[in-house]
C-alpha cells in the first residue's frame, strides 16, 4: 500500500509499505477515505520529537472497514468509521473511568497511544490506503452516509481536530456565559473557538498572528486578536473595557478561561521566526482573571531534540508564572484528549446539523501531495489551515 513515511526533518516522502493486515482477532483493517495532516505531525516533520526514518506518519482517518478479525463484534466489513487518534482498549480502569488517552493496554509498560507518533507506540499512522485498528470494537465509530458525501470533511475532524478542541474547552471549564481566550488559530484552536461557541460562551477572543487563521477565527463568530498589532494581553482588555464592564467588576478585565491550543513550539510575538516555549503560558497568566480556569491542549513534548535557545530545554522543563497562577487561584488542566468521552456526542452534533466543524478545511490532495501540503502547512504558506489528503 502507498503511505506517508517520514524521510527526514521536513522532508515526507509516500512509499509503498507492507499493506496494513489484521494481526489480533480484535483488529480490524479500515481503507481509508480521508486523513487529515495535524500540527502535532509538524513537531515531527520539525525533527522535533526523534521520529525515526520510515516512520508512516498520521493520526486523523476517516474510512470504511475493509477487513475483521474473529473476535470482532460491533463492527463490520463496509461499515464507515471515525477512528480516535489516542488508540484505547475501552475496558481498563482508565479507559472506563473515561480517561481513555491513559489506557494501560495499548503501550505496555507506558500508559496511552497514538497512530503514527514517535514515542507513543508501535502503531502504523493512517496517513495511508489502509490502517490496521486494534481494539476494534471500541476504537471504531461509526458514522452515516457515504465515503466522499457533504460530512466527510465534518466527520474526520472528529478523529483529533474537533474532539481536541472541545476537550480544550472542557480543561478550561468553558460554560454558557463565560469569556474565553483562544491562543493559537490552528485547527484545534479554531476548533475550541467554536467549541466554546456552541457552548453559549459571551466572548471568544483568538490570538494569532496569521491573518488567514485570524480571518477564519471572524468567520466563526470569535473576535480576531492579531499579536503583531500589539500586546494580546493590553488588545483583550481594551475590548473587554469598550464593551462595558459592569461597576465594581472593572478589575475583572481579563478572561475567565484561557486556551493554549499553541504548545512549545510557540513563537516569540515580539521577534519573527524566534520561538518562546513558554510565551504562552505568560501571556495566558497575565490575561486570566482570578479564579480562571487555563486548559493546555498544545503539546508540551518530553524529548525536545532543537529546544529553543529563549528558555527551552531538552527535557521539556520550563520556567513558567506558577505563582500567578497560585495568588489568582486559577486551576491549570493539561493533555491528551480523553477521545472516547466526546467522539459520538460530537458526532451527533454533526448529524444534527448544529456542528460543521469541516469549514476549517482548506486543502484536499492525495497522498501524492503530502510533500507539498506539508511544507506549506510547516510554513503557514499558501492559506494552509487544515489539509486533508485523500488516498
Ligand atoms: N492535546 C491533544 O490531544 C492534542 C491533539 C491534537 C493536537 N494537539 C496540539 O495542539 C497544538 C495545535 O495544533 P494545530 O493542529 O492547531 O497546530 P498548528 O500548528 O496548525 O497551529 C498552531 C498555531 O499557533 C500559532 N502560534 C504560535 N505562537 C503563538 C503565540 N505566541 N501566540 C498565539 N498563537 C501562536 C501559530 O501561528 C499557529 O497558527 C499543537 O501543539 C498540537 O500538537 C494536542
Ligand atoms: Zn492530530
Ligand atoms: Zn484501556
């Protein structure tokens, strides 16, 4: 089969592999329809992370089962999935207590796994003709329609980009009513913009400093904050003050809930092309009011192989404002997203019609074009928000 296999720092190249085969009764083999390229496959095409050459990267598919294993119950041959980027057996005391990006099954002697991701297990990614899935019954989601119908580019987003970004408005304690920062335009960020939208947020700002991910945040009914016009920070609280802060509460001028949908690879505002690990994270305690709430759902890696010179490290330790966050009493939540907790309500937001998370997407190509999409996506290039290839 033809897959996306990482050659080198940046640098993809799509090879013929083994094919994807069933290797345990629990497995299923899913052709896949559409695999979305993600900003975590940047911190690998970035020679971040030590992915190794020959790596098939991806984490993103949407399909249809192609072959099943014998212990295989729920799910059938034809039948069209989403499947979960953090891979999970959906019995043990982890994944049953919901926290299913912290399975002990899948990575012996770890906990949590991934497809395609260096350091998160030995599962092949799906940037390719076929994926095997393990733990089938639990891993697969099934989905109506047809392969390539109008949902398709809603439907895969629930494999990572959607699911990540409400799980980031979760983290943040986001409610009806509340005001909301969103650091990072990416997909997730865009996603957890809208998340906290159709959770009935007042205000959602977007702070990035790429005006087509900007223009996109406007699209979807957040307020646009453009870090090259100035200090986040000072921006959020002007309109916060201009739209009319109750008397008695003008201290309260920041947000209750911030997002950093960023993580370490996050860039320094004040010096172009510059990265500052830990820029985020200072913007978001300065902005949070006290007793916020700050949810991390960008990556913070423990092997950083190139760590940035302002304030990086190889171990991923980073000197952050914890005593701001201490004397406000904001409460910090951090990681992966508990898939299996969000995927089908979010599915059904979908099929109701109340969600088109798909209006992220930008860029469809085959996997012929994952060199090129890759590096306009690396580059911010060309308008690449969300690419999807289509094998
Ligand atoms: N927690 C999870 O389970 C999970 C799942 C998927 C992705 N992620 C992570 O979420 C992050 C975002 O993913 P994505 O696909 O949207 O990536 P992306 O690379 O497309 O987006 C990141 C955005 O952050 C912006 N940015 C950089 N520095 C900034 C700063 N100082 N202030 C504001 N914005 C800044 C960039 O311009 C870019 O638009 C990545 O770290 C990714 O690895 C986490
Ligand atoms: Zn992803
Ligand atoms: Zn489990």
């Amino acid at each position: 089969m033809k897959a996306v296999v990482f050659a080198d720092t940046r640098s993809v190249v799509v090879d013929e592999v083994s094919d994807a085969v069933v290797e345990e009764p629990s497995d299923v083999v899913v052709r896949v329809t559409s695999s979305a390229i993600c900003g975590t496959d940047l911190h690998m095409y970035d020679g971040r992370t030590g992915a190794t050459a020959g790596l098939v990267l991806g984490h993103e598919p949407l399909g249809v089962v192609d072959q099943v294993g014998s212990a295989v119950e729920l799910v059938k041959a034809g039948d069209r999935v989403v499947i979960p980027t953090h891979l999970y057996c959906g019995v043990c005391v982890n994944c049953a207590r919901g926290y299913s990006a912290a399975c002990l099954r899948v990575r012996p002697g770890g906990f949590g796994a991934a497809y395609g991701y260096a350091g998160m297990g030995p599962y092949r990614g799906a940037q390719a003709e076929l994926l095997r899935v393990p733990f089938a019954d639990a891993n697969c989601i099934p989905v109506p329609g047809e392969p390539g119908d109008d949902r398709e580019d809603d439907f895969v987003l629930l494999a990572d980009a959607f699911v990540t970004g409400w799980h980031a408005t979760e983290l943040a304690a986001v409610r009806a009513g509340c005001t909301v920062a969103v650091f990072g335009a990416g997909a997730v960020g865009l996603l957890a913009a809208y998340s906290a939208l159709l959770k009935g947020a007042a205000e959602v700002y977007v702070v990035d400093g790429v005006p087509e991910r900007l223009d996109k945040a406007g699209e979807l009914g957040a307020t646009p904050v453009d870090y090259r016009a100035g200090d986040p920070v000072d921006q959020i609280r002007q309109f916060r003050r201009k739209a009319g802060l109750p008397i008695g509460e003008e201290a309260m001028d920041g947000v209750h809930n911030g997002i950093d949908a960023v993580g370490f690879q996050a860039h320094d505002r004040t010096e172009a092309g510059v990265e500052k690990p830990t820029q985020v994270i200072e913007d978001l305690a300065r902005l949070i009011n006290p007793t916020g709430h700050l949810g991390i759902a960008g990556v913070y890696a423990e092997k950083d192989l190139h760590p940035a010179a302002a304030g990086g490290h190889r171990d991923g330790s980073l000197t952050v404002p914890w005593a701001t966050f201490f004397s406000k009493g904001i409460s910090v939540n951090f990681g992966r997203t508990h898939d299996r907790r969000y995927t089908t309500l979010l599915r059904d937001l979908v099929v109701a019609g109340r969600a088109r998370p798909g209006v992220i997407i930008t860029h469809h190509g085959h996997l012929d074009d994952a060199a090129a999409l890759y590096q306009q996506f690396d580059q911010r290039a060309n308008g690449v928000i969300k690419a999807v290839l289509c094998p």
